[in-house]
C-alpha cells in the first residue's frame, strides 16, 4: 500500500478507485456496516443522514448524486472538517460520522454516497450508498373526515343510508395512502373505496379517499375507520373514527316510557342492556321529539369493543356503569325526548323515554284568597258570592276544581274562570268561582279545593273550608209617631251648624301646621313652590329617560321587538385603577353598582369608563339612568336627586350642559329655562353628569366648553360626573385629579351566560347551550364574540348558520352580520330584489362621508336628513334606513327640531369609511398619497378601519401594514391588522416570518385579543417549520397542560408545543413555583426539539429536583434562574445550581435569594 500525505492525494486516489470498482457494498438491506441504505430527512428543520461509526475513523468523505465529484463535505482527525458544503453552512458531521443537513428543503432528496477511512491508506476504507428521501408531517395529527372538525379523533355524525364518506390528509410528502374500514366486534374489513392524491407544487401532497356507506337494514349504528398507511409516522395517530347514526324520520314505531321527574333532582334512565357494543344516547326538545321532526342533540355515545371509549358531548350528563343516562340535578330545559340506540352490528335496538320534569308548587299548598294557612277558615257570604283558590309556581299546568263536600243540591258553583301565568320555567293557576244559595237561612257548607285533571296524582293538594251563608237581612219600615216629628226639625239643623263648625277649626288647624313646616331647625323660611317646580323638572326628565331606556334594539332591523335596557343589561368585565402615580391598587371586576364609590375626600367623584366599540359604555350608562328612574335597589344613583344624561355626539356648536338638556331631554313644550336648569342643579344636594361618548364630542379641541371645563373640574365641583370615552381618547392634561378610569374589558363566559338567559334563550337551556358550544367550536369567533356588540348580533341573529363556523377575522364576521341585515330585508321585497342587492353592492357615496366624517378627528358622523338624501338618493336612504344601519332622530336646535342621520352604531360608520380608505390607498400611485390619507386617523382610536380596510382589499393591506410597521408602537397593531388579510398568504407569511425572528413577548397586560393573534401567528409559525428565535411570558404564564403538552396562559389561551422555539422566558413575578409544577416546565421543554435555553425569571424555584424526574434530553438545554440580577445555571450532572465561577448555590445564599424575590 502507498502512504499518502495529504488529504487531496487521498481523495484523488480514491475518487480513481471508485470510478473503476464501481463500490455498491451499502445497497442491501444489511446496516451492520454503519448505515441504513435508505433514509428520510424532514423538510423545513435540521435532520441527520446517520452513518454510525461508532468504532472509530481517521476520515469521513460525503459526497451527493455521484462518487465522481468533489467531497461535499470531509472530516479527518488530522484537519478537521472542510469542503463547499460545510463551509456554506448547510451541512456538517457529527463525531461519529453521521451527515448533518441544517436546513433541509425538497432538493436534499438524492443519493448520497460515503467513504470511511480507518486510517490515512487509501485502501483502508469502507464505501457505503443511501438514497436520502424527503418527507414532510401531515397538518392534521391524524386523518381528516369530512364534516367532522379537524381535532376530533372520534367524530360523530347522522347520515342517510346509503352515504357519501369522504377522508383526506393533507400536506405529506410523500403522499399517504389511505382507505376506509368498517369496523366490527369480529375486526376491520375493507370498504370499497376510491383514492386520489394531489400535489401542491409537486413538494407536498393531499390524499383523499371517499366510500359509499350503507348500513344493514336492520342496523341504525356502526363505525367507519378511515386509515393511513404510515411507516414514516407522518402522522400522529393513523386512524380516525367515525360513528354513524342513521337519519330517521320519525320516533313513533317506538313506544315512549314516561318517567316524572321532579326539579333538581337526580334523573336516571335506563337503556336496553344485552348488547354493548355501540351505544348513542340523544335528546329531542319536547316540542320537536314525538315525530322526529326536530334535530336532535347528541348527549354521549360509547364504542365498546377492545376497550370502552365514552365521547360525552352535554357535561352535565354522564354515564352509569350499567348503561343507564344520569343526570345529577335534572332542570325544565331538559324535558322532552331521550332516545337511546344499541347495536351489536347486526340488530339495533332501541328505547325511547318521555321525559316530564314537574315543579312543585311555591308554597307547597294551595292558597284560597281571606283565608290563613295557619288555622281552620271560614268565609261570609250572603246569598252569593266569589272564592278564589291559587296554585303557585307549578310544572306542568294542573286544573284546579271547586266542589261541594256535602254536595247540598241547594249550594251552586258557576261561573268558573281559570287563570294560567307563566311564572319563570312553571305557572300560577288561579281559578275564581262564583258560590250561590237557594236557601235564606243562615247555614255553614265546607267546601274544597283541589287539584284535577292528568296530573293531579303528582299534586295532591286540597283545601278545605266553611262558608257560611248569612241570612237574608229583615228590612222593618216604620212611619215616626206623630210627637217625633218636631223633634227631628229641631235636631238637624243643629247637627248641620256642628258639622261646618268641625270643619272649619280643621281648615285652621292644618294651616297652622303648614305654617309650623316651612320654618327650619334655625328658623329660615322654606319654599314650597321650588320643591315643586324641581319635583316638575325631575317628571320631565324620568319621562325621557324612560323612552331611551326602554328602546334598546339588539338587532337593527328589528324595530317591532324593542327591550328595555334592565332587560339585557349584563355586567361586563372592568379593570379599575386611580390615576394618581404609583398607585397600583386596582382591583378586577367591580359590580356596575360599585362605580360610584366615593373615592375623593370631599365625597364626589370623578370617573373616566373607557373601552373599545361595542363594548357597552352607553348601555352601561344607561343602567344607570334607569335604576334613578325607578329608584332600583343597591343601585348607587337611586338616592341621587337628579341625573343628567348627555350623548356628547349630540352637543356641536359650544353647547352649555343646561342648554342640551333644554333642547334634548325636556318636552318641547317644557317652560324651564336655561337658567332653571342651572339652578337646580346648583342647588340640588346629590346630582350625576352622565357625560356619554366624549370620542363623539364635536367640540373636543375647544377647551373651553362646558362639557371640558367639567372633565376638568373647573365646573360643577361639587357634583358627581361619570364619562365615557374610547380608549386613550381623553387627554390626560384634561382629566381633573382623583379621577378614577374604568376600562371595559368585554364579556366573559360567565356575562355571555347571563345576557343568554336575559335577552335570548330566557329559559330554554338547550338554544344557550348551542350559542355556547359554536362559541367552544371556534376560538377564533369565540375571541371576537368577547365584544359585546359582537356577541349580541351573533345570539341574536345566527347563531344557528354553519357559516359562522368559518368565521377567522372580525372583517368576515362583519360582513356576515351585514348580509344577515340585508337578507333580512330582500325577503320581505322579492319583487325588488335586483334593486335591492344592487344598493347592498354599491355604496361609494355612503363610504365617502363616513370617511370623511371620521378624518382630521372630528369624527363629525351625524347629517341632515334633506342634503344627505341629495347625495345618496331617496331608495338608498329609505332602504339603509329599513335595514337599520341608519338611523333617523329628531334633534331640537334653538327653535325649531331638524331630522338627522347616523349610524346605528360606530362600528357600522368604520366599516363604509373602511371601503373609501382602502379603495383610495389601494389606486394610490405613489406612498405619498397614502400615507397623507393614514395620517389623518389615530390607529388605536380607529383600529376597526384599519383591520376593516386590510380585510376588505389585499393591495391595500400590505401598504397598511408597512405603514403601521414604521409607526412606532403599531407593531403589535399591524399584526391584528395581517390576520384580517386572510386571502393574502404570501403577506402572512412574510408577516409571521418577521414577527417570530424577533423576540415575541406575550404579556398579562396585553388584551385577549392581541395574545390570541400572537398565539395564531406562532401556530402558523409552528405549522410551517419556522424557526422562533424567542418567546417571554411576561407574567402571562399559568401552567402546563401535560395532556397535549402545552403552555396555559392566565387568559385560558393555549400554546402548542414549541418544536421551533430556541430560547423561552418565562417571566412569573414573586411567584413561587411546586416540585411538580417546576418538573412540568422542564419536561415541556424537553419535549422542544430546538430549545437551547429556558429561563426563569423573578420567581421562586425549588432547590433541587430528584434525578429520576429529570427528563434525559434536558442535557442538551441551559436552564438558568434569575431570581434577580445574579443569575443562577443548572448543572443537571450533579443536581445543583451554580452561579459566578461555577460556585455552587448553597443553602443559606438560596433563602437569601428567594426572600429577595418575595419583597420584590
């Protein structure tokens, strides 16, 4: 053999030797040489082609597609590693030989061939060949079945028979084969099925296969399986369930077992038993079961088979270990039809309960009217005369009958009248009965009341009574003796001089009592004409307040259901601080009759509430106008002498206070002056401003005003003043000392709840219950409907249409309520539907002034009916008016009213603006031209025209975004904005890109809405492989969900598993983490594939871990601790931690620590 001396005569040689050999020793299937001969490298992240040299090498050559080229990358002991490929920092190799590829991409599938040299002779090798094929996982973790969601390893679904079924996984390179099963006691058996695969830029693929479902005439259950092979684990899980159910008509071939049940109580129903294999247990509502007619609600279903998998789908039902149904405290809502079906893939069974949940009565007796429950009664009556008995608050509705104990045929009962009253979920039945006697004398009867009918057995109530029936009254006429008569002459006149004499000492009497009262303690006079001109005043402005109070329309159109505003109210979420620096006592979630605290040492009080459209400040606002109105209970303003309410959008032209609650709360016809007004208000003892829409104010840059010099306590001093803005548009220089700021934070689930049962389902349980799970269903929508505005039009309008299933941005959310509007008109004009969709298509002129209304910040969004009409054209107004987007009022101006236009709400008004905007920015030539129209609105006051504009027009939002970009501050802003430009993948994309190369700090301070959006980008990041340089939860964190190993944020927001993520921050301020909850943490970084770094920032970690917890990949990650500014590194080798020159943390410098962390 030669001895070579350099590296280069060594590859020459060998490439020589290898040309004429033509070495293919590696192609077999044998590995025992160090490297399997084919192998699969994944897109997007790092990967290895392995080739263990576990017993030693002097060098490594690596070559691509042929022996004959250069090395693409060498390693030997003499000069380490070199070549092109290394040297470009795609590739590298391991210690033990082993191909690393940094950043694999469909190009990297080839033939790769390696050369092993034992020593520096060139003969002293080993050759090895390994096809390298690419792969990429599926998007979904397993198969997809059409019509199910994509997270659902079970689905269920109702289907006729026969039935199209239909599976796909998307997104795998190299495709995957899949086929249907139908699954059985005895095993799987293969479907006929029909198989496609489609290719998505020949890189990825999708495969889909579809079945023709038929079940067995006598089945009405089965299981179809869908399954992939997978011998690359493309996927998660290979398989995915379907459990099917066929579509019946009719429920009346079964017969139906009644089963009582009494309110809050347990309720167990009992199913057919002999076969277990499949089992569905479903629900009809009463007024749909009998005939089928109705969807039914799929309660819970169990497959049995190998195991026994329950899916339970209503929670406050469950299962019984021997089949039955229970549920713990039954409620009316539940009442109707359970059905329950087994099948043990031949034969179905079935059984079918009706359900009636009855409520006794409250109080649990009848009640017969002037009698006492607490002794025996007796009721007078002459010859004839009414008794009425009462059943309080019972289900279902009872008959209630009179009768006659002795059944004396001379006692008549007639004229029966019953009386039925919904009380709540039951009734109050009141029957009155008329009682006559044919006798004279004066006789006792007992009579009874009682319960009749179908369900009398469940009520047995009755009361038992007398009546006695008086005598007749004997009338005895007598004619005076004669020797009376003079008497009688002297007699009444005398009375009569009495009687006028009585009355006049009275009048006296009371007068000098009326004198007494209006001389005080200290003896200054009263005036009793000005209590009642106040008492006048007072009238006059309950009588408005009660006309806007009860005319709240949830839905626009809607204008013959109108709800009074303590009907729908709900307490929304508040966060509630002092402006005072450094005060940081702020509290969560005060009740809305707390917001008048007193918080300022002089007793009044100045309160800012502040929150994003939709967010419900004027309903809040008047709430409280209507507890004054009817002096309600626990309210802070029901002991409050007057309250003044003013929509500020209302008071242009310098307007006093006194001169708009002149013009726009006191009737036309009202004799109060400007002045009045002032005086009462001076000297009333507890008055309330209610200023309300400051965002809306007219005149906010005059300073001047009224309405400003009261903000500013400059005016009214000694008054109680509440002002509601959006947010940040209150200047601070304006806002007077003390006052305190309230920001509406939404609806939460336990609000969304509420408004349900006030406003929309009232007491039907199961239409809230299928609100609430579409809600569950979509985060997305789920995070906008936390918008009051946005979930009131959703429980309102269509909360039944599947398309609210696809809702993603708040753009398609709003133009789905907006084509709700319109259809809802074109049903009721068929004749002029062209006309009418034309004007829904084509509204340029109204988008133009809305535009124009909210540019330069005078947000001017109130017309002049007659001028605006000229420029939109009588059918377009009548139109939008008939929809409800616009709104007519009277307003009184000096001496006369003038009829004006607005929107019906300011969401509806950046909407339109939102398509002038983005048509403008869209034609715009030059940047110049864009910007100058961006300028001219605040981002964060408007942020609906923004993310509007953005998802109205594509163009338009990638010039929106970069603006909002170079705007400091607007990051996070321009993100929201991307996620409305949902057709625009390539500018996601590139926005996901940038957002997670930088540091992503997900804070608690940040609303729900933007963490959801840093949430949704860093899924996509995730799904598409891009790596995230690093992630802080900035106080946001609240545990691990070791079910799917995800990070909980305090908002109930999840985070996937972060393969991509390097470094990660978890920044928990005083908080002091359990051994278990600190090993959770590790483990999920374990599970990391790219994690370098985990760091705990503020907070109290345990000293030490037991080594058999500590999960084994955590070697390759630095664990630091910063309990403050000494930072401390795990040293997972010996279970410690070591700070400065490797010192080791003691104990006594541990306590030191974490008592340094709590008085943080």
């Amino acid at each position: 053999m030669y001895r070579l001396q350099s590296d280069a005569l060594l590859t020459l040689v060998f490439v020589i030797v290898a040309a004429s050999v033509q070495y293919v020793t590696a192609m077999s299937e044998d590995t025992s040489g160090g490297c399997a001969p084919v192998q699969y490298v994944t897109i997007g992240g790092e990967d290895t082609v392995r080739c263990c040299f576990t017993d030693g090498f002097y060098g490594v050559f690596w070559y691509k597609d042929s022996w004959a080229t250069s090395a693409l990358i060498k390693s030997t002991t003499k000069d380490g590693k070199s070549g092109p490929g290394y040297e470009s920092g795609q590739y590298d190799i391991e210690s033990d030989g082993t191909l690393v590829i940094k950043h694999v991409n469909f190009r990297d599938e080839a033939t790769y061939f390696v050369s092993k040299f034992r020593s520096i002779d060139a003969g002293d090798r080993e050759d090895y060949s390994i096809t390298v094929n690419t792969k990429v996982e599926a998007a979904s973790p397993h198969p997809v079945i059409i019509g199910c969601r994509s997270d659902d390893e079970i689905c269920f679904a109702k289907v006729p028979s026969p039935s199209v079924l239909s599976c796909r996984v998307e997104g795998t390179r190299p495709s995957v084969s899949l086929e249907w099963m139908k699954r059985t006691n005895k095993g799987d058996a293969n479907a006929t099925t029909s198989s496609s695969i489609t290719p998505d830029n020949n890189v990825v693929f999708t495969s889909f296969v579809t079945t023709i479902h038929v079940l067995e005439q006598e089945s009405l259950l089965s299981l179809m399986v869908c399954k992939a092979e997978d011998p690359l684990d493309l996927l998660s899980k290979d398989e995915t369930i379907v459990f099917l159910s066929k579509e019946r008509n009719s429920l009346k071939d079964s017969t139906a077992i009644t089963t009582y049940v009494e309110a809050g109580t347990e309720m167990e129903l009992r199913c057919y038993t002999n076969t277990t294999h499949l089992k569905l247990w479903e629900f009809f509502p009463e007024a749909e079961g009998s005939d089928g007619g109705g969807d039914s609600e799929v309660i819970l279903y169990t497959i049995n088979l190998t195991e026994t998998v329950t899916v339970n789908k209503i929670d406050e039902f469950r299962l019984d270990v021997n089949g039955s149904l229970l549920h713990d405290s039954i409620q009316t809502a539940d009442e109707g039809y359970y059905v329950c079906t087994v099948d043990d893939f031949q034969t179905s069974y079935v059984t079918l309960h009706e359900v009636i949940v009855y409520v006794m009565p409250s109080p649990n007796r009848l009640v017969v009217e002037g009698c006492d429950a607490t002794s025996y009664c007796t009721i007078d009556i002459r010859k004839e005369g009414k008794l009425t008995c009462i059943l309080n608050r019972v289900r279902p509705k009872v008959e209630l009958e009179w009768v006659v104990v002795d059944k004396d045929p001379a006692i008549k009962v007639e004229d029966v009248h019953t009386k039925e009253t919904q009380n709540g979920d039951a009734y109050d039945i009141t029957l009155k009965s008329n009682f006559s006697a044919s006798f004279s004398a004066e006789r006792r009867v007992t009579v009874e009341c009682r319960v009749t009918g179908e369900y009398a057995w469940l009520f047995p109530f009755s009361e038992r009574m007398d009546v006695l029936f008086l005598a007749d009254p004997v009338t005895v006429t007598e004619e005076p003796p004669p020797g009376q008569i003079w008497i009688l002459a002297i007699v009444i006149p005398i009375l009569l001089i009495v009687g006028i004499v009585g009355i006049i000492a009275i009048y006296m009497l009371r007068r000098r009592c009326q004198e007494a009262d209006t001389v005080d303690e200290e003896g200054v006079p009263l005036m009793p004409q000005e209590d009642v001109k106040k008492k006048k005043f007072i009238s006059q402005l309950k009588q408005k307040y009660k006309i806007l109070c009860d005319a709240f329309r949830p839905i626009p159109y809607i204008r013959d259901n109108w709800y009074c505003v303590d009907n729908i109210f709900v307490e929304v979420g508040t966060d509630i601080g002092n402006t005072v620096p450094g005060d940081e006592s702020a509290h969560q979630s005060p009740l809305h009759h707390r917001l008048l605290a007193k918080n300022d040492p002089d007793g009044k009080t100045r309160k800012l509430i502040e929150g994003d459209p939709g967010y419900g400040k004027t309903t809040l606002s008047l709430q409280l106008v209507y507890d004054w109105c009817t002096s309600k209970g626990g309210s802070p303003v029901k002991d409050c002498e007057i309250v003044i309410f003013l929509r500020l959008r209302q008071m242009g032209g310098g307007k006093s206070i006194c001169e708009a609650v002149r013009e726009y709360i006191l009737p036309r016809d009202s004799t109060f002056t400007v002045e009045d007004i002032m005086e009462m208000i001076q000297r009333s003892s507890g008055v309330l401003i209610i200023l309300d829409g400051y965002d809306e104010y007219p005149e906010k840059n005059n300073l001047e005003t009224d309405v400003n010099a009261t903000i500013r306590r400059d005016m009214f001093p000694g008054v109680d003043v509440l002002l509601s803005s959006r947010l940040s548009c209150v200047p601070s220089s304006l806002i007077a000392p003390g006052t305190e700021r309230i920001q509406l934070t939404g609806f939460d689930k336990a609000a969304q709840d509420q408004y349900l049962v006030k406003a929309v389902a009232g007491n039907d349980e199961r239409k809230a219950r299928v609100v609430k799970r579409q809600l569950e269903d979509n985060p997305i929508l789920d995070d906008l409907c936390r918008v009051p505005l946005f979930f009131v039009l959703f429980a309102h309008m269509t909360s039944d249409d599947e398309k609210f299933h696809q809702i993603r941005s708040v753009t398609r959310l709003f133009k789905y309520i907006l084509s709700c509007l319109h259809t809802h008109t074109k049903n009721k004009y068929i004749d002029s539907l062209q006309k009418i969709e034309s004007m829904e298509r084509d509204h340029q002129d109204l988008d133009r002034l809305a535009f124009e209304g909210l540019a330069g910040g005078g947000q001017d969004l109130i017309w002049e009916k007659k001028p605006m009409t000229e420029q939109l054209g009588v059918e377009f107004m009548n139109h939008y008016t008939e929809v409800g987007i616009l709104v007519e009022e009277d307003q009184f101006y000096d001496i006369e009213y003038k009829r004006e236009i607005r929107f019906y709400h300011r969401l509806f008004a950046e909407w339109y603006a939102a398509h002038h905007m983005a048509s403008l920015i869209e034609n715009a030539s030059e940047s110049g031209e864009y910007k100058e129209e961006l300028e001219k609105f605040n981002p964060l006051e408007l942020q609906y025209l923004f993310r509007f504009a953005c998802g109205i027009s594509d163009p338009a939002a990638k010039r929106i975004i970069a603006y909002l970009k170079d705007e400091g501050g607007c990051y996070d802003f321009a993100m929201l904005c991307g996620l409305e430009n949902e057709g625009g993948d390539e500018n996601l994309m590139e926005l996901v890109h940038d957002f997670v190369s930088d540091r992503v700090v997900i804070a608690d301070g940040d609303g729900r809405l933007f963490q959801r959006s840093s949430v949704q980008l860093i899924e996509i990041a995730i799904a598409k492989q891009l790596e995230m340089s690093a992630l802080n939860l900035q106080e946001s964190f609240a545990s691990v969900d070791k079910s799917d190993w995800n990070l909980v944020l305090k908002t109930g927001l999840h985070l996937p598993l972060l393969k991509t993520l390097k470094e990660l921050e978890l920044t928990s301020k005083k908080r002091e983490f359990s051994e278990e909850e600190f090993v959770e943490v590790l483990n999920y970084a374990a599970r990391c594939d790219r994690l370098t770094s985990l760091s705990m920032i503020h907070c109290v970690i345990p000293m030490s871990v037991p080594a058999g917890l500590l999960p084994l990949k955590l070697k390759d990650i630095t664990v630091t601790w910063w309990p403050q500014e000494m930072a401390y590194v795990w040293d997972i080798n010996t279970n410690t931690w070591k700070g400065n020159k490797n010192t080791q943390l003691t104990a006594e410098l541990y306590e030191q620590e974490i008592a340094k962390v709590r008085k943080m």
